[in-house]
C-alpha cells in the first residue's frame, strides 16, 4: 500500500476546484486555511505569525506565498506552478504589502476573486491588515467551506489511508486496555499504550510512513470514574478504580488522515445501572447504523437517534449530537445533526458516537468511524463493542 495521496489525485483535486470556482462566477482565488491549502497542493506547514497563502490566478495556475524560510520546504513537497516568498515577519514591510505587490502583478485589482478569510489570522503573535484592505477586487466573493465540500466525499485512496489510520488506532486501543488497571493511573496506561503502538507502527510501515497529526496512540482525557460525565474532559492523570466506566480514544494520523474510536469500558466489574445506560448507548448507536444510507439528510440520523433517547426517556442525558464527518481533521462538516440537512453520499467518512452523560456516575459513549456505500454502510473501526468484552483490567 502507498500511504500518501499521489501528485495526479491532488492535479485532479485542483481541476475540481477551478471548476468549483468558476461555478462561483470567480476568476481567482486567495485562500488561507492550512488544511484546504494542504487539501489542493500537498503542502503541510506549521502556521505560525508568519502568514502563507494560495493564490489561485486568472490562468489557471496554482501559487504560494510564503516567508522565506519555507521557500525550498513548499519548492519540494508543493503540487504548483510557483512560489513567492517575502523575508520575514513583522519585517521591515509588513508581509501584507508584499502579498499585495504578487496579487497586483497578476492583476487581481480587476478580477472577480473568491477568499476564504479576509486576511491571514493566527494565535502566534501575528497581527496586520486585512489583504481586502490594501487591494480592491473587482467583486470579492467569500468562498470559505468550498474546499470543505469538495473534501466530503472521500477518494477510495483516501478511505483506505482512514482504514490505515484505524488498525493502528485499534493496536494502540488493545494495548491500553492492557495496561488499564485499578490501582493504576491514566498517564502512566495511555503513555505505554501509544509508545508500544507507535514503535510497532513505524518498524511494520517503514520509512514510507508520514504522519502530519499524532501517530498511533491512545488516551483517556480524563474521562475516568463520574468525570467521564464532561465530554469533553481534560486528562486529570487520575487512578483507575474497580467499578469505574472510562471513556477510551485512540487515533492515528496517516499522511493527515484520521480515524475515530471510542469506547465505554468497566475497571472489573459493572453495576446494573451502569449496564443499562451501556446497553441504551449501544441501542442508539444501532439505531445510527441502520439509518444512514445515501440520499438521506444528515439530520434524519440524528432525529432517529433523539427518538430512541425521548422514547426511553433518556433526553436529559444527551450533551451533544450523534457525530461528524472526518478526514484530515478529526471534525468536518457535515455533521448528524437536527440542523445539517446535508445529503449522505457515498464516500462519505463520519464517526457516529450518541452518547450518555450521567452526573455522579460518568460517560457512555462508544464513538466508530463508518463510510457511506452505495447501499448503507461499511464500519471502518472493529473493536468489540458489546457489554461483556468491555469488562477490562
């Protein structure tokens, strides 16, 4: 298997997007989400106060500005035409007005330009004017999420890079049940757990592995015992106790794909309370699973799911919706959600993960990565699911 998207797939990727844009009633674009960036030239960065972007000019031709730093990084990995760099930033002048020169020569100023953001953003320390501000589009058009819908149906490449992501999530997911124990803590598992895995995982893929994420590993983020009640909890290095739930996650990134799995699990033994909210969480997970097939919205899984939860009386319990589309970050859009009346395609790629907050007592979420087909759908995640294997330590 090649664990990377080919040069040709990103060509046609960047097809699609032309054709998108033009679809728009846009000549150009200017583009400066790190992940569609990623998405339409093959080039992953670390996004710092020094600003990049994509420019998309009237010819066709895809380019990126950069700090001169990451010049020969974008000369190497990027699938473009060409690149222009400015020093350094805040610099003498400010990375803003070179940016501008580079659109002005291609003469932006008398284009219909589509942009994502108004100018480059970042939390490291940047700050500077918006690119709208120094040069005047003939027509601006805010294209932010178009890059997005184009990644909602995934290539079968794709897909199978997710599934790779999976069977090393699922090692690092064995390993730290195995070293989940009472008396012990969640550091001390998860750290093991994603250790063991990742070597593993490098010594069977070899140098033709890349990860631009996390490679294989495992966690708890704190949901241990009543604290796994917080969704999304922070790790607490807690001790694992007899009779506590816990909320499991492992992961790995594949050449920027991700996988999602989750589980409920019981430090030696269960209590009925506890099996009953378990079994009422894997019944509304069934419920997902047998309702999502292509040419349905979205949102009908949810309605579905929020049915089985009023009809049980189990409303008060729910914290949040039954999942998210994922690809090369772990939450995309669309979402199974009451709002989102995005229709299933096949290739689509979603976790599906209902779940049950009960205060005093802890979390009940088992979260699978699935794939739409052409008939319902594929689960891509395999670990147990059932009450009596998840009954650990």
């Amino acid at each position: 298997m090649i664990l990377k998207i080919s040069v040709s797939e990103i060509k046609a990727r960047q097809e699609i997007f032309l054709t998108n844009l033009k679809n728009k009633h846009c000549d150009a674009a200017l583009l400066f989400s790190v992940t569609d960036i990623f998405y339409l030239t093959g080039f992953n960065f670390r996004p710092s106060e020094r600003p990049i972007a994509l420019i998309v000019d009237a010819q066709g031709f895809f380019s990126l500005f950069v700090p001169r730093m990451e010049v020969e990084h974008a000369q190497e990995y990027a699938v473009i035409s060409t690149s222009y760099d400015y020093p350094e930033y805040p610099g003498i002048t400010h990375p803003m007005e070179y940016l501008k020169k580079v659109l002005q020569d291609k003469n932006f100023g008398s284009l219909s330009v589509g942009i994502d953001a108004e100018g480059y953003g970042s939390a490291k320390g940047y700050a500077g004017p918006a690119i709208t501000s120094l040069i005047t589009f003939a027509d601006k058009v805010l294209i932010k999420g178009l890059v997005e819908e184009q990644r909602y149906i995934k290539s079968s490449t794709e897909i199978e890079l997710i599934k790779e992501s999976a069977r090393w999530g699922n090692l690092a997911h064995n390993l730290l049940t195995k070293y989940t124990h009472a008396g012990g803590r969640e550091m001390e598992a998860e750290s093991r757990a994603t250790q063991e895995a990742t070597k593993a995982m490098f010594e069977t893929l070899g140098a033709g592995y890349r990860s631009y994420g996390s490679p294989a590993h495992a966690f708890y983020r704190g949901q241990i015992g009543s604290h796994s009640a917080f969704p999304h909890s922070q790790n607490q290095n807690a001790m694992f106790k007899k009779g506590f739930n816990v909320v499991s996650q492992a992961a790995c990134d594949v050449w920027g794909y991700k996988s999602e799995l989750e589980r409920t699990m019981f430090i030696e033994e269960a209590t009925k309370e506890q099996e009953i909210f378990f079994n009422h969480m894997y019944e509304a997970q069934e419920v997902a699973f047998r309702t999502i097939k292509p040419g349905i919205p979205a949102s009908k899984v949810e309605e579905e799911v929020q049915r089985y939860f009023k009809d049980n009386g189990l409303t008060q319990y729910v914290k949040h919706h039954t999942g998210h589309n994922m690809g090369l970050l772990n939450h995309e859009a669309p979402f199974f959600d009451l709002g989102d009346h995005t229709l299933l395609e096949p290739g689509m790629v979603f976790s599906v993960e209902p779940g049950l907050y009960v205060d005093g007592l802890g979390a009940f979420r088992h979260s699978d990565t699935i794939v739409v087909t052409e008939k319902g759908m594929d689960m891509i995640t395999y670990f147990p699911r059932d009450f009596e294997s998840l009954i650990i330590g």
